[in-house]
C-alpha cells in the first residue's frame, strides 16, 4: 500500500469511528512519520508494536486534529451540522489547481481529522 493509499484508508477509517480511538491516534502518527518511536509492549503477550512517543489525541481533540491539516492548507468549512445532520470538514489548497479535501465524521475533530488525511494524500 502507497502512503497515499494508506492516507486514505485511514480517513475512511476515522469516519466510522463512533468514538475517539487511542490506537487511531498511533496509526495516524505512524502514517505521517512522526519520530521517536518506542517499543510497548511485550512480543510473548502478543501486542508487541511501535508506537510514537507522545502522540497527539487527534481523534479526541479538535486543537490536535488542526495540527493534521497541512501547510498550505486551510479549513474552508467545518460545521457541527451539515445538510444530513452531520459534522463535517471541508479542507481547500487554493493553488493552482484548486484541490479541495472533505471529511465526515461523529464529531468535528473526527471530520476534521478525515479532511486533513485526505487533503495529506493529495486532496478529493
């Protein structure tokens, strides 16, 4: 899977979340390399894996989820309650060309968070 495809896959992931997500979070921070990386866990319990250190609640915390959006980027629309009733997160680079990303989500940091993955990806 190209990183652009993962970038995607994650935000139709974070879409169906009901929740915030503690192991999204990480996959998320993977995904966009961040750095200083540990191991938790132990491999004979099982759930041995590489984790940043101090990964931000993107999922939990609409401040977090801002930080995702990339440079260049900027929030064109992010509402609470669409036309279905829904937060949702509307990303635009205004270079040419114009490229927008769109995000859903239970909530507005959950939206936000599946905009920027998207709009990281090369927007939609």
């Amino acid at each position: 899977m190209t990183d652009r495809d993962t970038l995607l896959a994650l935000a139709v992931r974070v879409e169906g979340l009901s929740n915030p997500d503690r192991e999204m979070d990480e996959l998320i921070g993977m995904a966009i390399g961040l750095k200083n990386t540990m191991r938790i866990g132990h491999e004979l319990l099982g759930n041995d894996r590489v984790v940043p250190v101090n990964c931000p609640a993107y999922t939990a915390s609409l401040d977090a989820a801002k930080t995702l959006v990339p440079k260049g980027w900027h929030v064109g629309m992010l509402t609470e309650c669409d036309e279905d009733d829904s937060p949702s997160c509307c990303l635009t680079q205004n270079e040419e060309p114009c490229r927008d990303a769109v995000g859903r989500g239970a909530d507005m940091a959950l939206s936000l968070v599946a905009a920027s993955l998207r709009a990281r990806a090369g927007g939609l």
